[in-house]
C-alpha cells in the first residue's frame, strides 16, 4: 500500500497460495504506556513522500470506496449475526501515532496477537473488515517483525468450505481443493499493490483498565476468536511501513465489531496532527469515552452527535448526513442529493484517507468559496499538483485570516475544524486548499486530516457518532 492510501482492493480469484496454507496449517494488547513499552521499529516506506503523492494516493482510495459502494447497491448483505459475547462495564485503550515519520498519511496503533502475545504496528483503518498481519511462511518472511501460527496456541485457520469464508470473508477465493484447506484471500491494490494469504482466528491481549481517566488499575485479557489474516506474499512499497492493518470498519468480522460488542458497542479515537512526530501519541480506545485517557479529554470544547447511517448500502463504511456547509457563516448552494446516500451521494468518516474528497458540486462550492476570500487577502496564488488553489505563505496569524470553514450534519451537530485542516501546509511557505474534487454521482469522503484534533466516538450500539475538538496530546 503506498503512502498514504487507504486499502484499494478488487477481488482476484485463482488459486490459493501454498506457502499462506502451509504457514497457517501449523496451529490452532493491550494500552501499554509509551515509557515502559518497546519500541517497535518501522522502515519508511516513501521517505520525504510529498502532498502531491498522498492526493494520488486518496485519489486511488477514493475510486476504491466509490466501486464497493456501488457494488453494494446491487447486492445487500445478508443480515449479520455473531454470538455476543459479556459486555464489560471497563475500557481498553491502545496507543495511536500519526505516521508521517514514515512518509505515510495514515495512522498506527501497536496490536498483540497469538499465544503468547506477539507485537505488531497496524495501520488503524475505519474501512477495512479483515484485520490482517505479515505471516512466516513466504515472501513476507523477510520483513522487520512477522507473525508465527505455529508459534501460537490459540491460532486456528478457517476452513475454506466454511460459510464464514464463502460469504462473510471479504476478498476470499473462490477455490477450495478440500474441505479442509484453509480459507485464502487475494487482494489487489489499484496501484499493483498485492496482500495474499489465509485467514483463521486467534486471541488479542488487550490492558483492561476500569478507570482510565483516573488512574485506574489495569489488568490483562484476552479478546478470542478476532478474525486475522496471515499474509504470506506481499506487493507494494507501502506496505513497508506497517506490519499490517486493524480493521475498524462496520462489519462482523472487524476487529472494531469484535472489540466494540464487549466493551459496550462502541469505539473512539483521537487524530493528533498529521504531522506530528512520533512520540505524540493518542489513543484508540474500546468502552466509554468517559473512560479515554486523559489526553484525549477537553474541558471546554462543546461535544456533539450525529446519527451514523450503518445499513447495508455503506458497509464497511461509516456514513453520516450532511445538511450543509458553510464559509465565515454562510451556508453554500450545494444540490442536496450531494449528502443522500439513497441518491448516490452521502458523505463516510475515513481515518485511511489523508486529504477530504468532495463529489464535484460541493467541491466546487466549497473552493471557490474559500479561494474568493483568500484571494481578498491578496495572497499571491502558486502552483502545485495536485491542488487547484494554492498560495504563498510567508506568515500572518492563520486563525485570523483563513475564512471559517463548518460542516452541519444532522441533529445539529457542527464540526468546525482548525484552519490548518483545510488549508494546509503543502510546501515551506505554501499553502493549499486541501480537498480533493470526487466525482459525481459518487460519495464524499471526511479524511483524517480534517478529523485531526478531534474525539470521535463510534456509538455502534445506539448508531451515533459524538465529536468534540480536543488536542488529543497534553
């Protein structure tokens, strides 16, 4: 996966691979704070990768997100279902950094897998439903840290026969040479990125604290049977900066799902900036955000809710409604089917894309709004692939000149993100409109990037999603 991009898979089917099935035949986390855990180390994948190759890459994400969709349209889902397991009344949080000290736009969370626990950086991905890990066994031998099955107690493959993998695994092969062989997955990437390889289920050790906002003590659990994927062969210089994916997306088999359905339906996370370095870290936390940790609170930033929209026509995604957007107050003419989901539009909250995507009326409300007042500024304009609207920067107060930029979705809830989340930093001394033209029909998408300095809560139990700004660091 190059830098930047969400996962932008097709479904190729072939053949299983026997290097994925003879590394996964062999057998059946926690928050940790930055000072006592190790440092897990990650190689660049695109070092010094440049704005221009993130929009590439979010453009990539973006058709990716469009073409399921519109499969989905065609083809509901059958009704999901899996047995619920007790719900505790506790919380687990799991250290999250920006991961542009890799040259990537996404972001990772540490993971522990297998029995006994083996560590493992993963990109935090709302839109993925298969968590999946670099495995022994193949190609993905050769990298930094890779996963054991045999080396594990609780590791146990998904037969391939199994209605679990002909209709619930995303991506799986349509082949099946026994009714014992282990399910196999094929994904392709837009860019000739691959990850092939075998799913089964093992256990995730997470710290369970009951009070983490107040120092409460913690204690080891097991989180079994998580759905993981073993990659055995991998493309794709991106892939190099993580050892794999957490699935965060709306689906029984994520990870997110899994996590959520025990610590009372729901799930939150805090983006620092983008940029930031590497020991700027927040959390992915599981249970009540009343229970996040303290550098995920705010004492004064007023807190909000929108429905989440979590039918079949949007899943994995997490889609919201737009009602409109507005720039210093005023509300933009943008054709309301833009938002409606049942209309080919909508609008999902994306922690994979880096820079928003708006399908291309609001996209060009929303910049010529922006730049008609920018330009008042007299800033001088500039070029830069891939922005339409960039400027010479050479100081000033941002906060003081950046026109206002709100998004109100419905049940009144307003997001007002900090000026540097859309025009943002493209260059030294040069900065850009950052949103990116989707087309149209077609959904927009909210990037991390515009998420950053927020709390965001996934309330899957109740389909709401609460924000409020934050700094998400003390």
């Amino acid at each position: 996966m190059a830098s930047g991009k969400r996962l932008l898979m097709v479904v190729v089917v072939g053949f299983a691979l026997a290097a994925a099935a003879t590394a996964a035949s062999g057998g059946r986390h926690g928050r940790g704070r930055s000072k006592s855990a190790a440092r897990l180390q990650l190689v660049p994948a695109v070092p010094g990768a440049s704005m221009a190759e993130r929009a590439r890459d979010d453009r990539h994400r973006h058709a990716y997100i469009s073409a399921r969709l519109a499969a989905s349209r065609h083809r509901r889902r059958a009704a999901e279902t899996a047995r619920s397991p007790p719900v505790e009344t506790s919380a687990f949080a799991m250290p999250l950094t920006s991961g542009a000290y890799t040259g990537t736009g996404q972001y990772f969370v540490r993971f522990r897998v297998g029995t006994p626990a083996q560590p493992f950086v993963l990109i935090a991905d709302t839109g993925s439903d298969l968590t999946w890990v670099k495995c022994h066994g193949g190609a993905a031998s050769s990298a930094p840290r890779v996963f054991r099955p045999s080396d594990s107690k609780t590791w146990a493959p998904i037969p391939c026969s199994s209605d679990t993998c002909k209709s619930t695994i995303p991506f799986s092969l349509a082949n099946c040479s026994s009714s014992t062989s282990a399910c196999s997955y094929d994904y392709r990437y837009n860019d000739d990125s691959a990850a092939r390889g075998v799913v089964g289920t093992d256990s995730a050790t997470v710290a369970i604290s009951t009070g983490v906002a107040h120092g409460g003590g913690e204690r080891k659990a097991k989180l079994q049977d998580v759905v993981l994927g073993c990659t055995t062969a991998y493309g794709g210089q991106g892939f190099e900066a993580s050892d794999g994916v957490l699935s965060l997306g709306y689906s029984n088999i994520s990870f997110a799902s899994r996590a959520a359905s025990r610590f009372g339906g729901r799930f939150s996370y805090c983006l620092v900036d983008h940029l930031s370095p590497r020991n700027a870290t927040s959390y992915l936390t599981f249970g009540s955000s009343s229970s996040s940790p303290p550098s995920s609170q705010t004492s004064s930033s007023s807190s909000w809710r929108t429905p989440l929209v979590l039918d079949a026509r949007v899943r994995p995604f997490y889609a919201v409604t737009v009602d409109s957007v507005s720039v210093d107050g005023e509300a933009l003419e943008i054709p309301p089917e833009v938002w409606d989901v049942g209309s080919n539009g909508g609008t999902i909250i994306d922690s994979g894309t880096s820079l928003t995507v708006l399908a291309s009326p609001a996209y060009k409300a929303v910049v010529a709004a922006l730049s008609a007042k920018l330009d008042g500024l007299g800033l001088p304009r500039v070029t830069m692939d891939p922005f339409e609207y960039c400027y010479n920067w050479t100081g000033g107060d941002d906060r003081a000149v950046v026109p206002r930029l709100a998004v109100q979705f419905a049940g009144a809830a307003r997001l007002e993100p900090p000026a540097k989340s859309y025009v943002i930093d493209a260059a030294p001394g040069v900065k850009c409109i950052g949103v990116q033209e989707g087309v149209w029909p077609g959904v927009s998408v909210i990037g991390n990037i515009l998420q950053q300095e927020h709390l965001w809560e996934f309330d899957l139990n109740n389909r709401w999603l609460r924000f409020r700004q934050t700094r998400c660091t003390q």
